[in-house]
C-alpha cells in the first residue's frame, strides 16, 4: 500500500513588509529549522527542492498534538510562500494558516494569518547549533559557526561486543494506525529524539528531534510507503548533519513487532550508506503527548 502525499495547495499572492529591502538569497540561506527569538515558541523546518517547499511547523515540538504540515513556494527575490496544514488526530483537516518568509540582516522575517488573525514573527537560527560530535558536522546556512568536534572519553576497558539483535516476534502486518503516533529512541533524557508521525488525509508525514526545543537537531519525515509487513520513509537533513555535504536524505526501512520499530536507515549519497540500526520503542498516542514542554 502506497501512503500518498498530500497535494501542494495554492497560495494567495501577498507581499512581505519588512522594514527594508532584503536581497536576494538562496534556498541555502532558508532551508532547515527557524525558530521565534522570544516569546511564545514556534519553530519551522523547511525542506526546499527547487521552487518547492515541504516541511513541518510546531510550537512545544516533544508535544506531537502541535506538528502541522508545510507545503509552499521559494524564489530567491521574493523568498518563502506557505501553507500551514493542522490535522486532527483522525488525520482529517482542522485548519489551514498562511505566511510568507523574506531573509533581513539573517532573520527570517514572517508575516501571515493564523487562525483568521494576522501574525509577524521575527525567526532565527539557533545560536546553539547542532550537537557537537566526534566527527565532522556540516551545517547551513552559509557562513555559520562550524561545529565542534568533541572527541570521545577513553573508555574503561573491558565489556566485549554487544550481544546480536533478536527479533522479539514476527514482523506485523503494517497499516498507517500502527504506525501513527510518537516513537521514542536514541538516549534518554533531555537529548532523546522523538519521531512524531500524524495522519494527513490519507498519508502520513512526520518530524524526528532530540532535543525538541532546538531546529538544529530536527529533520522532517517525508515519503512514507507501506508495503505488507515493510515501513519505508525519509529523514530528510536541509541544515545539518555528519559530514561535508547538505543537504542529504536518509532512507529508512523499518518493521514493527512488540512496540519496537526496527530501523535501517541509509544515505544514498555516500559509500555503503552509512547505516544507522536501531529500534525505537511505541507508539504513545499523539493526544497522550499533549502538554510536553522542553525543560519544564
């Protein structure tokens, strides 16, 4: 079975105020996660190819009944044009938001109506940058700090290999309610990643994070397929990831049994597709994360 996507929806013809012409700036400058600088917390990750753009909003991100669905248009002299797309947990559509994006002195100047109320949010990238890690990070947009290479603590010896995966029972049939939901894995604590998939009309589209309060550490989940008993979807990286070269997409396979969702997630553009194997453990009920807030 073939999970679709949802349709690109045309957007009415506005213009951005700002309070002084912005150049023009590539979809570099725009791509990935943005976030309001004070007050309350929206955070936007945007996925552009060519003049598309794809993507998924949210407020207090760790609370799945908050993710919604962006679908728009990106010009390098007129910036981003989009839809905001909230869906009730059924999947059927609850609203649709509007707002245009232009670059100025690097924030991302936003103006629509959400909710029939007119908005501007002044957004940024976030000045912690991505997690520091033992290899090189890449990140956008142009001219941003790098990130640190932290190398890792001398073990303490001893231990030997990690005992070989065993499948807790037969992989399940799939459909899109086994699906649904949010997926916990990859640590504890603050920097465990959440992967929140929701119900768009008939397809699904999700978000990965950990930590949630940072776009720097998100990626949209797009292209989701089902097939008998084999989940396949993206994890699509605009902003940031290991290595050199932005943006890049891992495709995931995976399989649920038990609550466990056995993942192999591969890069198409690097040699032998530097495999992440892993399981994540759910699916919590989108309603039963409601109220999540990073930090409190």
């Amino acid at each position: 079975m073939t999970i679709r996507t949802p349709a690109v929806f045309a957007l009415a013809a506005g213009a951005v105020l700002l309070a002084c012409p912005a150049s023009a700036e590539d979809a570099d400058h725009y791509r990935g996660g943005w976030r309001t600088d004070a007050g309350d917390p929206h955070v936007y990750q945007f996925v552009i190819r060519g003049d598309r753009v794809r993507g998924v909003y949210c407020t207090h991100c760790a609370d799945g009944t908050t993710l919604a669905l962006i679908e728009g248009r990106f010009a390098e002299d007129t910036g981003l044009s989009f839809s905001i797309r909230h869906y009730r947990p059924d999947g059927s559509l609850a609203r649709i938001d509007k707002a245009e994006g232009r670059l100025a002195g690097g924030k991302l100047m936003l103006t629509g109506s959400f909710d029939g109320k007119p908005v501007e949010q002044v957004l940024i990238k976030d000045p912690r940058g991505p997690d520091p890690a033992p290899y090189p990070v890449a990140i956008l947009p142009p001219g941003a700090p790098p990130v640190p290479i932290v190398r890792p603590a001398g073990g303490g010896g001893g231990g030997g290999p990690p005992a070989p995966y065993v499948q807790p029972a037969p992989w399940r049939p799939l459909s899109a309610d086994d699906v649904a939901g949010v997926w916990i894995g990859f640590g504890v604590g603050m920097n465990k990643q959440f992967f929140v998939i929701r119900k768009a009309e008939g397809a699904l589209f999700g978000m990965a994070c950990g930590r949630c309060d940072n776009p720097y550490t998100f990626g949209a989940l797009e292209n989701f397929r089902i097939d008998g008993d084999t989940l396949e979807f993206d994890i699509v990286h605009q902003d940031w990831g290991e290595g050199t070269v932005l943006p890049f997409t891992r495709h995931v396979t995976a399989h649920i049994a038990m609550n466990e969702m056995r993942i192999d997630a591969r890069r198409g553009d690097v040699p032998g597709g530097a495999p992440i194997v892993s399981s994540l453990i759910g699916p919590i009920a989108i309603e039963a994360t409601a109220g999540n807030v990073v930090g409190e």
